[in-house]
C-alpha cells in the first residue's frame, strides 16, 4: 500500500489501467485474515489496496492478480494444491 500511495502522490493515476498484485501469502493461506496477508490487504483490511485507490477516485479500476504460488522446496505437493486451491476459491470470491 506504500508503493500504491507513493504512485498516486506521484500523479500515476492516469497512467494505469489496473493495479497488478502478487499475493504470495506463505505460511498462511490465501484469504487469511493476517495483516500482513497480502490477499486480505486488497480489499479486507482498513487501509487496504481498495481503499487506497478508492480514496484517489479509482474505485472503478480492477486489481489484477498477476502473479501468486507456492514455495515449491518448502512445501509437499498436497500443500501446495491446499494453497493453489484457496487463492482460487478466495479469488472467485471477491468482487
């Protein structure tokens, strides 16, 4: 959310079309409630991407979810489908 305010302070508002994201959120899985959990601050915590761009007149511009995974050495391959699985189902979920 610093980046995105500094990005506005800057005057970038008119020179993008979306925000692109990479919630990696490991050890937590996506949808988690942490504050720090990268897929709660788009749009669930009180300061979040979506009120960030809101506050600047974006409110109609989309976050895009351009990058995510799991850490492939640290995890077996059923924790990383669990994780692949939730940023999945979290993501349908939010408008």
């Amino acid at each position: 959310m610093t980046w995105l305010r500094a990005l506005y302070a800057l005057g970038a508002r008119r020179y993008f079309d979306a925000v692109a994201h990479h919630p990696y959120t490991w050890p937590e899985l996506p949808g988690g409630r942490s504050s720090w959990n990268p897929w709660f601050q788009m749009d669930g915590a009180a300061t979040s991407l979506r009120t960030v761009m809101t506050a600047n007149g974006d409110a109609a511009k989309q976050i895009w979810i351009t990058e995510t995974g799991t850490p492939t050495n640290l995890m077996s391959e059923g924790w990383q489908a669990l994780m692949v699985t939730a940023a999945a189902r979290h993501w349908r979920a939010v408008p």
